[in-house]
C-alpha cells in the first residue's frame, strides 16, 4: 500500500532531521535515537492522546520503531559528512514526509469522528508535532512557530483533503489531492529559497 | 449558562497571552495561532489526556477553536498598540479566566471520579498548564513556577470548591465560591502589585 | 509488597531532584512542589497515555502524590545545606528509583499487551521521562540526552527483564533480575565517576 510506505519514508526521513540536530548539539547515541524518535512519531503521538486512539499507533505497530532505529543506524554510520548531500535532498524529502503525515492525521481523525476543522489541526499536529517537541528538548524556540510557509503548506493540504472529501470525491482522490498540494507549497518554497526547513542555521 | 460564558471568555483572553508573546518574539501569523491555542486550551488537553477524557475537550465542542481564531484576528488587527491599554486591563481579564478554568477542571475531574486532592490539581493544570506550555514553547521558564501568587490562588480557589461539596453545598453554591476565591486573590495580588502575570517583564 | 516500598522510594527520590534543580533556580514553594512532581510521576503518565491506561496512575491511587508532598516539606525544611550529604548519597538512591521504576514500565505495558521492545521503550520512558520533563521546565537541555550510562543501563535492564520472561522465568524472578542490571550499572557508572546524574554542574 503506498501510503503506508510512504509513511515509513516519512517516518525515516523526520528521523534524520532529529538525527542531525542530535548530532550538531554533540548527543550521545541514546540521545540521537531518543531525539530521532520524538520527531518522527512525536506529532502523531499527541494525535492519538488527544482522540482517544490508544494504545498508539507505534505501540500497535512497530514497524514505526524499526523504521527509526535502522535510520538511526544507517545515519550514525553513513552520514559522517552531511554536507556532502545536494543541499536540497534533505528538505525535499521531507516535504514529502510532510504532506504523507498531514494526510494520514486527517484520515485518522474523522475516522475517530472529528470536524473537517479539528481534522485539519490534527494533520497539522501530526505534520509538526514531532519537530515541535524535537527543537523544545534541543532548547531552540520551535522552527515551525517562525516558517511561515511550512505550516501554512499543512493547514492548505488538510483543508483541500477535508473539502475534497466533503465534495464527495472518492477517499483515495481526496488524500491524494491534499498530499499533492501540501508537497507542491513545500517544494515551491524549498525551490524559491523561502525556507529551508530542517537544515536552516538557528539563532 | 454563565459558566459557559466565561470559559470562552477564558479562552479568548488566555488566547491573547499567546498573541502577545508571539508578537513581542516576532512570530508569524501560524505561530501566533499556536501559541495562542497552547495557552487557552493546552491545560485542559493535558487535564483531559490524564483523565481518559477522550476525544478531548476542544475536538468535541469546536467553539473553543473558533474562540481562539477569532481572538486571534481581532487581536492582530486591532491590538497593534498594547501600551495603550489601562496597565490592569489584561491582569483582570486573566485573573477572570483562571478563575473559571480552574472551576471547570475541579468538576471534571470529579465528574471522572477523582478525588478531591486530585481534583484541586486538577484545576491547578487547567488553570496553569497552558502557560506553562506557552512558556516552554517560547523558551521561558514558566512564568507560573516562579509568581507565587499565581498558582497559590488556584490551590486555594480549587480547595475551597472542594470542601464546599464536601461540606454538602449546592453545586453552584461550591463552584461559584471556589471561583470567587480564586478570583479575589488574584485581584488583591494585581491591585498591590504583588505581581503582573501576562505582562511582567521576563528575565 | 517491596516493588510498591521501592516505588513510593523511587517516587521521593525522584521529587527530591527537581526540589534541588527547583531550588539552584530560586522557585517558590509552588515551583517547587511542581518541579517535584513532573520529575517524580511525569515518565509514569506520559507511559500510562500513550498505553490508554487512563486514568494515569497518580489519579487513582494517590500515596504517589502524598509522597511527593510529603518529601518537598521534608526538603524544604531539612535540606537547607545540600552539600553537607555525601555527594554519593543522591546519585544511589536515584539509582535505586531508577532501576525500579524502569520495571514498573516494563510490568505494565506488558499488562496491556504492548510487545517487549515497546515494553523496554516504556521502562525507559517511565524511568528518564520525568527527567525530560523537569529539564524542559528548567530550559535545561535533559541531562538524559548527554549521559549515556543514564539510559543505557535502563535499556539494558529492561531488556534482561523481557528476555527472562521470553525464556519463561518467574515473573519476580524476571523483575528481579531487571532491577538488578539497572541499578548495577547505574552504581558502576557512579562508582568510577562515569557520570553524576542528579547533581551533575550544567553548562
């Protein structure tokens, strides 16, 4: 099933993220794998508590954990020099992590009963959560609250998903729509240098 | 209903706390929305999330979303000079809604079948927790662990309501005295200047 | 029960870091009390939400905040001179908490279904997560992340505990052996200096 692959992409490549920041604030492994964990199934986490949906999801299936500790790995060993990478491998990739999670926190939260609006919060939670919670262990005021456009690229994607579903468009078309548009802002921003997301220098 | 009333005005002005730090950390408009919703409603949620209150609060009833977006468009629109409001105009608000807050979390954890010490903490985190979150997200020390009065009127405004019932009073009768409670203290504390909660400088 | 004794040990140990972390950053007594408590209960309820064990332990049985209240007097009142106590005294007995509450993780997720690595995750969380917690609070960066014997003696111990119990050993057998691994290595750590969790300077 694609989106649960690409579920499994996302979750790796927000593992990354949090590997990266572990690493420049000089972590040890446990922190590496902690801080991995937190920003790739983080937001989701709170989605769950929130609606009820417990025990959750990584809890439930642990493929999510495998996903992060082989990434985890991979990472430690691999990518001793990141800036090797094309500088926009990094946040392509995770744009589309992005817009798979927003879509998946969507579906499970009027799947769960909520509103088109509590819906749309939710894909939003579950898209940013995670990076939320990763920049508040790490002491750095969050990097959603100031890029404008990597939220705003979610809160467009969930409102397309929840309106194309209202519209009666079939559940699969209504996901799809609403994953192409929160990876086409993302991608529009990472090409015209409006943010770059995860690999932005701090203050 | 009264209660009803004043716990969306709650929500708008513990909303405003979150405009206000937002806008003095010059956050984008999304930032400002979440910083703002973390405030109003993130004591509940936490509340909520402990108790098994499932979906939580704000997912059932959406006019605690709709309270705090528009708070947020009348304030970004309107506040542009928050000098030019009388000093005490936002304190007395705040002392309102935390009254409130701490009121509404009081019955339900006893509705939940907490105990009474359960529930005054109960309260407490309603009252509380946002702004803790708030801070945490902002990369402040909570402001509440350290302006004693704050929580002080919340512990004793919660024990007050719940010896009432204790002591067999009418449920309104406990809860408006637990309210009134809180509220007086918080007032007195504003008045001699013991502290300016939402508006202190910060270290 | 002994568990239960360690258990509400565990729970004034752990109150006790936050007091002094509370302390060094000149909280007031309500600070104080909660710094007290998210160290002490907050690793238990964020493992008791994401399981769906609601609600959390503390609500229902409430000798885990009677401990908390009860060490945050004793502290204030005695402990005015912490350095007078044998700089090894803290760091043992945390140990002890630590090893414990890591088995008490383990126990219940195991209780509601969860397979052994998220069992060994959950000991984890319960045992570090109040840490992570209070260090937040503290705009620490958690000492967790950088001291690597802290987590990896509870990974390791919950890992002998779900791999005793895989090979069919006794339940307290199994429980024993964890506590055992935990707080061997965590005693090893602090006898040849490998790290000072608890009262460790911060940069």
């Amino acid at each position: 099933m694609l989106i649960y692959f690409l579920d499994m992409f996302g979750t790796a490549v927000f593992a990354i993220s949090g590997v990266l920041l572990a690493g420049r604030l000089r972590m040890d492994p446990f922190g590496i794998v902690v801080l991995a964990s937190v920003t790739a199934i983080g937001g989701g986490t709170i989605r769950d508590m929130a609606l009820g949906a417990t025990p959750v999801f990584w809890i439930t299936d642990t493929n999510y954990l495998w996903a992060i500790f082989i990434t985890c790995l991979v990472a430690i060993v691999a990518i001793r020099k990141p800036r090797q990478m094309p500088w926009y491998f990094l946040p392509v990739a995770d744009a589309i992590g992005l817009a798979v999670f927003v879509a998946i926190g969507v579906e499970k939260a009027l799947r769960f009963g909520a509103t088109p609006m509590v819906a749309v919060i939710m894909g939003v939670m579950t898209g940013c959560g995670g990076g939320v919670i990763r920049d508040v262990l790490a002491r750095e005021i969050p990097m959603v609250l100031r890029t404008e456009v990597y939220a705003t690229a979610c809160i467009l994607g969930g409102i397309v998903h929840t309106t194309a579903l209202q519209l009666n468009a079939d559940v699969n078309v209504a996901t799809l729509a609403g994953i192409a548009t929160t990876l086409t802002i993302r991608l529009a921003a990472i090409r015209w240098h409006l943010s770059l997301p995860t690999l932005a220098p701090r203050n």
